[in-house]
C-alpha cells in the first residue's frame, strides 16, 4: 500500500524522527540512526565552549537525512527566529523546530512567541515545524502562519510519561490540515505506538533512546513500533466500543409503513 | 479553497457503486467506533445499512442525548415578501407562478412580530423569495430593526449575499443564517434552476462561508430532499457541514432535512424519499457530526415529528405559516409549501414535555442588542 | 585590544581577522559559525574581515540536540 509521509512537498521515508541530544557519545549515533531507518534527526546549536576539545557533530551523521536544526535555548520568537537563521547558515539546509520555551519550571512551550516566529520564518523559506502545548486554536494559527507540520508534546519534555495529552493531540489530528508529529514525552515503544494508531502522521523521539541501556537496541525497537501502530492506524481498528444499552426501539414507528 | 473546490472532487465519485460494495460487517465496525470518517458517513447511507436502522437509531439517540441533552429549540418562520424573479421548477413562489405578490409593510412586520411573540417564541426566521428590486438588504435592514424589538435570535432565510452585506445585516441583529443548497448534484441544479440568478451554483454554495467570515453566529444548511438521488445529497450537504465546522469551529452549525411537498405549481419529487430514508438519513448524519444541531420543520407530519424527536433532532419550527402575513390576517393567501404539522406552539409544547424533552424558546441572548428587546411584551417559558 | 567573544570579554591582537582568532583558538573552520555584531558572517569573509575593538562576536556550532 501506498502510504508516504509529506512534509512541505518533501517525501519523508520513515515515521520515527530522532533527536541525539542526550547520547553518552556521538559514536552512538550512526549505530541509532540506522537501527531506526529514522531519516529526520534533530540537532541543536550552542556557544562554542573554549575549555573542552570541540567535535563536529555533522560527521556522525549519514549524508541522506534530513537535518533539522531546533532553536533551543530561545525564550521567545525574536531568539527562535535569529537561531533558526544561523542555523541555516551552517549548511544544514531550511527545515527548522521552533522550540521556544520561556517556562523554565515545566520547559513547557510558549505557543504565543512560536505563532510569531513561524510568521517571520515561513516567509524566508523555511519549513518550520512548531513543537507546541497541544491547543487547537493555536495550532490553527501555527497552520496559517505557515507551518509545515505540528509537533504536539505528548508530555512534558525528558519526562518519559507517555501521551498525558492523547484527547487534544486526538482533536488536532482530526481538525488540522498538517502531519501532526507528537513530540516530547515519549517513553516507550508501545507509546510510540500508541501515537501512531491515533493517527499520528510521526513521532520524534529522543531522551528515550539516548537515555536506553542500549540505545541502538532501542533506538531499531522505536523504529518497528512506529511501524507496527501506522499499519494498526492503516487497517482502521475498531476503536472503543461504544457500549449498547437495551432500551425500547426507536425505529419501530416505522414498521407500519 | 472553498468548499467548491472540495464539491468538484466529491462530485467525480460513483455513488452508486459505492453504496453496493457496503457490508453487513462494515456496518457492524463503524457503529462500534467512536468517531466516523467520511467514508463510514457514506456507508451509514448505503441500502445496506437499512438493515442496521434500529441499532444507528440507538446509537444516535445516545449521542443526542450526551451533547444536547433532553431539549427540542423551537422557532417560527415569518415570511416577508414572496416576489421572486428565480424560476425553482419545485417552488410555488417562482416567477412564472400567477400568484398574488405581497410584501409586508413594516407595521405589518410590527403585528405579525407582535403575534408570534405572545405564543412565547424567540427565535425566529425569516424568509423573503429572491428579489433585489422588491426585497433589497435595506428592506431586510428595516425588518429586523423592528423584529429585534420581539425577539432574541433573527435568522434569515434569503437570497445569498456578499460577505458585506452579511456583516451589514449582523450588524442590524441579525444572528443566524438558514440557505440550502436545494441540490448539490450539479447538473440536476442547473435543470432545476432555468433562469435567474440563482442559476449560480457557486455563489449560493459558497454563501454559509461567506456569512461565515462576515461573523455569523448560527449557520443552518440543506438538501431538499426529492430533488436528487437522497443517498448521495445527504452525503454531499453533510460534507459541506464538516467542511463549515472544521472552517469555523466558533460557529454553531446544524443542517435542516426539509423533504418536498406537494405545493401550488404541482412539481412532483423525482426521487421520492420515505420516511424510513429520511430517518436513514437524520441517523447516518449524526453518527457522523454528533455536535450539529438538526432541524426539521412542519413540512412532515405532527406523528412523525414525534417520533423524530427521540433519534437526533434538536430544532423545530412551530406554529408556522408560509403564507405572507399567515400570523395574523391572511389565512387563505397561498404559501410557499404546505404545512403539514398544524399544531400550535402551546401544543408543541405540551407534546415536547410528555414526550420527556424541554421545549427550549430561547438559548441566546445577544447583550450588545439585548437592552432593546422589551421583554414586558412577551413571555418568556 | 578587547572585543567580546560568547558574551565574554577577551583580549585579542589588532588586526586579527576571524580566521586568525579561531586559528588561535584551535577551532577547525567547517564545524562554527560566526555572528558578529548579531549579523551573520558569510565563510567567504572570514579570511578579510578584520576585527574592530569592541565588537561583539558569537562562535556558534552545532551539537546534538533534540
Ligand atoms: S425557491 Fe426561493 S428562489 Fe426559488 S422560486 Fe422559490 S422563493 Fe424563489
């Protein structure tokens, strides 16, 4: 069967998007990326630190994926937009995650500042893809000012509690024109899963993996899962039964037609 | 994108094939779900799930019962003018009909105003044929500066305007809009519509969009039902509602099942639909849309209007005429169609409540007009 | 003189360009790049541009990140 992922015309092969923030080494990450299929991974930007030896990141990554910058650290859309436009200056190419988090307690997202940063940057070309709070009204407004894709959290971020937002992630994918991507949050490969049957169009998975025992064993357990729920997604399950309660018929008026 | 680009896609679909292809277990799967898909809504219509009708009977009452509750909204048409220079080959009003051609005078609109409200009743709808000339925006204006004295909700029932003029007519009180698209099967439209111009197919679809940018509060559309194949135009009005709701989640959406009548013009439905398919169809439309409001109107009898009540409707007209003036001094004046429920509101009422459900006469109250509706002159249940 | 380099106060040559000051720092050219005066600098500059005092500098890489 047919069934691709497009994100702004592009045609995107694998449903598991990854991050590798987090990983005990970088030599990890060509082992994870593969193990995965994954073929969107995240990477962040930083002030170079003068004290410790610096490595370039880019060289563990395979030359086929889709690099997506996030603007980490932004504490509001003037900062999203000016990492985002750096970041487009490393070569990395012009998709971006706008991640603006001006809550330090939660690191819950500013759903305000990153409506404004995706006006300015879907203008200059960029395919922005918004982490966000699950709200279908900002996520309105995410869509109109140009995003590519909406990336809802499932839980807050690093916690690994699963999909606590599953009803309004669930009312974004019915009523918004866009891949819905939930992001953040997950734990675990049945999570993944879960997502994916609710009509995910993908998942972006990062502490889980890295935080594993042994990430590339996880890492190919997130991919398989990912395409477990599609298909359970695909073959239309029978959902929650909507319980029948004996009563009187209704129709019976009918009958005497 | 307006939902005419979503229409010609729609239209390209054999129906009728699709309807053949649905089984009893497919049937059994989508009643189990918790929410449908377009292709579950259409497959609720097939001759197939005919045979499922008690079980979508239950189904749709539990889900009216869960988001509205036990309550029928009443409301009453007033008819202000039948001049029309539309030829609607199905519609008494049409311009080659030798009728007598009245407007009401506006205290004409004062009396009959003041006759509905002393039956209790605050919403009302009001409808005009299709005449620039006799019945302009400015007349319509006019109309419900007096109305909004009496009521709390006006909707209109006219010709199909700009977006401007929308805003203007909100701007004077008015709330709702009611246009059915009569019949979204194109081609028949076209052979239904001869001459005028409500031969535009387009701009009369797009009108609830329009309406709906300019800021309305309530949007009510239809098939008349008889003028196509009924299976496939419940399918198409009920993806043009998911269209508006997904449009404009702000806007309280519903959809009337307005069935056609034996009127004055003798136009006999192609595609006679019985009780048992407009119940298929009031049933599959709320599986799939469990939050829209349904309305059906005294064109269907009092013992089927009962029935009604209890499988997914949440609107109805009482006490109606659809003659011009019919509330108060003309009872022999010829009406749009004919009434079939002649109950009054008193006993709508009254049948309401033993059936179980509150008859709800107003559930809106705008404040910004609101200090102007004189509330010593009606009284409120 | 002085200039700024990560919000920093440093002290570097005059006359240095922005190749020089990263060759003196031992950061290899292909993983950073440099924003100075909150404008980013094109690779291309970096050998000519030379540096004033009191400028701003921010020496960005990429990392992993999520
Ligand atoms: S349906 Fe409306 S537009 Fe058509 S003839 Fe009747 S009153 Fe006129």
């Amino acid at each position: 069967m047919e069934d691709k992922l497009y994100i702004a015309g592009r045609q995107v092969d694998s449903r598991l998007f990854i991050g590798t923030g987090k990983f005990a080494d970088y030599n990890l990450i060509p082992a994870v990326i593969k193990a995965s299929k994954a073929q969107v991974v995240t990477v962040a930007l930083r002030r170079v630190d003068f004290g410790t030896p610096e490595e370039n990141m880019l060289k563990y990554l395979p030359p086929d994926i889709i690099l997506m910058p996030n603007t980490s650290g932004a504490r509001n859309a003037a900062e999203a937009i000016r990492i985002a436009r750096i970041a487009r200056e490393t070569g990395c190419g012009d998709w971006v995650k706008i991640e603006v988090i001006s809550d330090q307690k939660y690191l819950l997202p500013d759903n305000f500042e990153t409506v404004k940063a995706i006006e300015v940057l879907a203008k200059e070309g960029f395919v922005v893809l918004p982490y966000m709070s699950p709200d279908l009204m900002a996520a309105k407004r995410m869509a109109e000012a140009g995003a590519a894709a909406i990336m809802p959290l499932g839980s807050p971020i690093g916690t690994n509690r699963g999909i606590k937002t599953r009803e309004l992630i669930q009312i974004l994918i019915s009523e918004i024109n866009l891949p819905i991507i939930v992001d953040a949050g997950i734990g675990r490969p049945s999570e993944a899963a879960e997502a994916m049957e609710m009509g995910a169009a993908a998942v972006l998975v990062n502490t889980a993996i890295a935080t594993a025992e042994n990430p590339v064993l996880m890492a190919e357990a997130f991919g398989q899962a990912v395409e477990a729920g599609r298909k359970a997604y695909l073959s239309g399950p029978g959902s929650t039964q909507r319980v029948a309660e004996a009563s009187s018929p209704l129709t019976g008026f009918l009958r005497k037609e | 994108m307006t939902f005419y680009d979503e229409i010609i896609g729609l239209q390209n679909t054999d129906y009728s094939d699709a309807f053949e292809l649905v089984t009893a277990s497919q049937i059994a799967n989508i009643l189990a779900k918790a929410e449908l898909q377009p292709q579950d809504f259409l497959a609720l219509l097939s001759p197939q799930a005919a045979f499922s009708l008690e079980e979508m009977a239950q189904a749709g009452h539990r889900l009216t019962l869960q988001h509205f509750g036990r309550t029928i909204m009443l409301y009453t048409p007033l008819y202000l003018s039948n001049y029309c220079v539309n030829h609607c080959v199905y519609c008494g009003f049409n311009a080659t009909n030798d009728i007598p051609r009245r407007k009401l005078t506006l205290a004409e609109v004062e009396l009959e105003a003041k006759a509905i409200a002393a039956t209790g009743l605050q919403h009302l709808l009001i409808l005009t044929g299709e005449s620039r000339q006799q019945s302009p925006v400015s007349y319509i204006k006019d109309c419900v500066a007096v109305l909004r004295k009496y009521f709390s909700s006006i909707s209109i029932e006219i010709y199909p305007l700009s977006t401007e003029e929308y805003a203007e007519l909100i701007a004077t009180g008015v709330d709702g809009l009611t246009i059915y698209q009569e019949v979204y099967d194109a081609k028949i439209y076209s052979h239904l519509h001869p001459k005028g111009p409500k031969r535009d197919y387009r701009f009369r679809l797009e009108a609830p969009e329009r309406a709906g940018q300019a800021g309305m509060r309530v949007i009510n559309i239809g098939a008349l039902l008889g003028l196509g194949e009924w299976r496939s135009e419940v399918f198409l009005a009920g993806m043009h509602l998911a269209y508006l709701q997904k449009q404009f989640p702000e806007i309280e959406i519903s959809i009337s099942f307005p069935r056609m009548r034996p009127q004055f013009g003798n136009y006999q439905p192609e595609f006679p639909v019985s009780d048992r398919d407009l119940v298929q169809s009031i049933l599959a439309l709320r599986l799939f849309l469990p939050r829209v409001g349904i309305t059906i109107s005294t064109r269907e009898s009092s013992e089927l209007r009962d029935n009604l009540i209890r499988l997914g409707v949440t609107k109805m007209s009482a006490g109606s005429s659809t003659a011009i003036g019919g509330h108060t001094d003309a009872p022999d004046s010829i009406g749009q169609f004919e009434i079939s429920d002649k109950r009054s509101v008193e006993e709508m009422r009254q049948t309401i409540a033993t059936l179980g459900y509150k008859p709800v006469l107003k559930d809106w109250h705008d404040l910004n007009l609101g200090g102007e509706v004189d509330n010593a002159k009606v009284s409120i249940s | 003189m002085q200039v700024k380099i990560n919000g920093a106060v440093a002290e570097i040559p005059d006359n240095h360009s922005i190749d020089d000051l990263l060759l003196a720092r031992k950061l290899p050219r292909d993983i950073v790049i440099i924003e100075l005066n909150g404008e980013i600098i094109k690779r291309e500059n970096w050998e000519s541009l030379k540096l004033n005092p009191s400028d701003s500098l921010e020496i960005i890489r990429i990392i992993g990140g999520g």
